[in-house]
C-alpha cells in the first residue's frame, strides 16, 4: 500500500503543481502531497533496507533421521559445493522407506552442522525469518512481497558414534571396497573366529554349545566392525 500512496502522491503533487493556479489551496495540497511523497518513499526505503514494520521469528523443526546408504551401514552423506570442501549440502533421510533421499539447501544462508548424540538420532533444523509485526505493518508493506524471509537457517544433524559420515564418492568407494575384498574378507573372518572360540576353550573347556556359538557370533561382529572402519579410514584418506 505504501507504494501505491507513492506513486498517488506523485502524480497528485505533478497535477497541483501544473495544472492549478497559485493559491494557498494550491500550496497547501502542494505540501501535503510533497510531505506524503517523501514519507511513502522513506518508509519504502527503510522496509527495504532496515525491515520497518518487520520482526525476527525462529522456528524449530525436528525430524528422526535414518541412514542414507545402501548398505546396512548407518551412514548421513554429503556433497561437496565450491572448492576445498568448505560447503556440503548434507543428503538423508528421515524414513527407512524412504525412497528419495532428502537434501539441505545449498545457500549462503544456510549453515550445517553435525554433533555426536548418546540419544536418538534426528535432524534439527532451525529457520529464522522475517515477518510483519502486525496486520497493519502487512497492509502497508506487504505488496514487497518480503513477508516470511530467509534470514537463516540452521541444520543440525545429531548422530551416534556408530554412524558414518562420508561424501557420496567416498561411499561408492566403501561399497566398491567391500566387494571388492568380500572374499579375503570372509576368510580372515573365519580364521579370526576359529582363533578366537580355540583361545577362549583352551582357558574354559568346559564351556557349553550355546557358550560357544554365542562366542563365534560376538567374533565374527567384532571382526566385522574392525574391517569395516579399516575401509573407511582408508576411502577417507584417499585423494
């Protein structure tokens, strides 16, 4: 609405000031056009410039977030922006069946972040724009069309320590990796195990089926999970 009483004022004050002949009805609707002309516009710039008639509001959003991989790895992925990987757009999911991957915005105003969490694991994102104090404030400004602004926002992805966050080279990496190595893999794992459960008997040889299977499963999960950050350090630390 302010731009509309602008450009009223302005035509109004270009009509006066031609078109009537002088006299006080003339000077005085003369200033009061001029006075409605110069505040509209002041008003506009410090909408525009200073948010006039606007407020901060910030909203909090949490999600649960689920692993973006293929595997059975829990992984939170990331695409590099620019050069020297000093932006990510971090890609997840907040569903196990989630078919599409969602992504955070790649925007100069949008910040991400990743902590490690004893809890569950979630995406907070917290989004900060500007809104109109009032019905008023809208009425006059709202034709800018600036109402609900990005200001910033923040994302935050919690995690356990058991997740996994790689870019989506390095991943494709890791899943080559690991087909790649499947075979010796299974060997070294079955020759782990035998060393293990032989290890365990020779100082309990009484030790039941039951004891004895549990032993080779708790083996064979831990030699797992050693091989596996085995390949991840080493997809990390490759160029």
């Amino acid at each position: 609405m302010t731009i509309v009483l602008l450009i009223i004022s302005a035509i109004a004050l270009f009509l006066t000031a031609v078109y009537m002949s002088g006299s006080w009805v003339k000077y005085s609707l003369t200033g009061l056009f001029g006075i409605a002309l110069i505040a509209s516009l002041a008003l506009i710039v410090m909408n525009d410039s200073q948010h006039f008639g606007m407020q901060k509001v910030t909203t909090t959003k949490t999600v649960a977030l689920k692993s973006a991989g293929s595997s059975q790895l829990d992984m939170l992925l990331y695409q590099s922006v620019g050069t020297a990987d000093q932006h990510r757009v971090y890609i997840y999911k907040t569903t196990a069946d989630q078919k599409k991957p969602s992504t955070t915005t790649a925007s100069v105003k949008t910040a991400n972040q990743v902590k490690t969490t004893t809890g569950s694991t979630k995406l907070v994102t917290k989004t900060t724009r500007w809104t109109y104090q009032s019905g008023t404030a809208k009425f006059w400004f709202g034709i800018a069309n600036n109402d609900k602004q990005l200001i910033k926002r923040t994302n935050t992805f919690y995690v356990k320590k058991t997740w996994v966050v790689l870019s989506t080279a390095q991943a494709k990496q890791l899943n080559k990796l690991a087909k790649q190595q499947s075979a010796t893999l299974k060997a070294r794992a079955k020759a782990y195990v035998q060393n293990t459960v032989k290890a365990a008997m020779m100082k309990n040889p009484s030790m039941t089926q039951a004891q004895l299977a549990q032993l080779e499963k708790q083996a064979a999960a831990q030699y797992q999970a050693s091989a596996m950050q085995s390949m991840i350090k080493t997809v990390k630390q490759a160029k």
